[in-house]
C-alpha cells in the first residue's frame, strides 16, 4: 500500500515499531508511533502490532482514493459514479497497478464509495469486514475538512520533543507537500534532518497523522486529539545534518499556542 518504501515490523512492549528501507537500500532510520496501550500478551500483542500495521496502510489507501476523487470534482465539477472513474486518469494515485482494479483494502473487501449531492463518503469495513461497525475506517467530505479546520494551527511542545530549542508543529489545510495530494495538508515541523515532504490529515475525529520523508523513506506520528492538546508516543533513531546520531523517544505532548506571522 506504501510507495517508495518497504516495512519490516518489529515487535516491542506496548508500542509498534516499523523499520523503513527504501527499495533494498541500507537501513537508514527507525520511527516508532502508538498511543500507550495495555499491555497484551505476546501473542496478543503481535495480532494487535498486525493489526496497526494493516490500518495504517488501509489510511493511506483511502487518503489516495480520497484526492482522487476531489480531483476528479475539481475538473468536471460532479463527483464520480465510481472510484474506477475517479482513478482512471492515473491509477498509481490511487495506488492501484492499473485501471481495471476494483480498491481493495488489506481485508480483501472492497473500499466503499457513496456519493452525494454534497459530498460523498469512503469507507473501508475493517478487519471484521462488516458495514457500520466500530472498527471501520471512514473518510466523509465534506466533514473531513471541517475537522481539518479545527485542528489547524499551531501547537507548541509541552513534552517530549526532540530539542530543547524553542519550535512550533504548524498544522495548514492548503496541500501538503509529501504526496501533493489535495486531501493531505500542509505541515510545518522541526526535524533533525530537513525532510522533502511533509503533511498531516486526520484520523477519525479524535486523531491525527503527521507524515514526512527523506528521499523515498518515510516516517510519521499519530497523535490523539484532547481538546486543544495533541498527545501520542514517539521512538525515532537517524542521522542529523551534522551526521550525529539523534535518538528520540519519549511521550510527546503538544499544545495549541498563537501562530506567529
């Protein structure tokens, strides 16, 4: 589901882990995002490590049907009869080999497109691979750019951040510039190496994806939504811009603060 990098997960206590190599490269660096959790029992745990992994592959699928569907608006003014119609102009946005393929999730169902006079609605029946049930996936516009615009702003570090030096994570509802596309929004973020791309988008209505790269490997955080406060978990391991080594791993809390002009 993911371009320009391959994943091998890991497996650690309470937190997922995922190793990005790009295209058989050299490891180069490691990120690690989850939300703290209970701890399971091995075998539990490795289902729910499985489980992650396949829900955030399902995000970035339906994040890829999303745009291309606003793009299709956006030239012809009506919204597709059907996600084929939306991704024939260029499939591999849509991340599919070709035009001929019918969206399937990593459950093996297919991805559910309802258009509407208004707007229209994206889902993916998760792992149960049942309609309306709470483990779901789900994009519905125009709502998903509501949420947007009340996520957005600036948020300063409260805790955890990999720095000591006075930052700001900037959070737009203009275009990202990792994959361009018009349902990812712009994100301004301090890294220890200054990445190509970088975007964030919400999860539902109470989360967050912060997404960047460096060439073709990609990292990112989820972050839970609390009010005016973003809260997830951090573990990432590269080389600066100085090639020094940078370790983070913390809890990392954010707080809504003013944007400077």
């Amino acid at each position: 589901m993911w371009t320009g990098a391959t994943r091998t997960p890991v497996i650690r206590t309470g937190i997922m882990t995922t190793i990005w190599c790009g295209c058989g490269r050299p490891l180069l660096w490691l990120v690690v995002v989850m939300l703290c959790t209970p701890q399971p029992t091995h075998a539990l745990q490795v289902l729910g490590e499985r489980d992650r992994e396949q829900r955030i592959d399902t995000e970035a699928q339906l994040r890829a049907l999303y745009s291309a569907v606003l793009r299709f608006h956006e030239d012809s003014s009506a919204w597709p009869k059907s996600l084929n119609a939306a991704c024939t102009p260029s499939p591999l946005d849509c991340l599919m080999a070709d035009t001929g393929q019918v969206p399937i999730d990593v459950w093996g169902s297919t991805v559910s497109y309802v258009p509407r006079s208004d707007g229209f609605e994206l889902r993916s029946f998760g792992p149960d691979r049942r309609p309306v049930t709470s483990d779901d996936l789900l994009i519905t516009y125009p709502l998903d750019r509501v949420i947007a615009r009340q996520i957005s702003g600036c948020y300063r570090p409260l805790q955890g951040w990999w720095t000591r030096g006075q930052t700001v994570v900037r959070l737009d509802t203009i275009p990202g510039t990792l994959y361009r596309y018009p349902g990812n929004y712009s994100l301004t973020i301090s890294l220890p190496r200054h990445p190509v791309g970088t975007e964030w988008f919400p999860v539902g209505k109470d989360s967050i994806s912060l997404r960047w790269a460096y060439g073709s490997h990609e990292g990112g955080i989820r972050m839970k939504r609390l009010g005016d406060t973003l809260r997830g978990r951090v573990d990432f391991e590269d080389v600066d811009s100085r090639g020094e080594l940078k370790h983070w791993s913390s809890m990392l809390t954010l707080v809504r603060s003013m944007c400077e002009a």
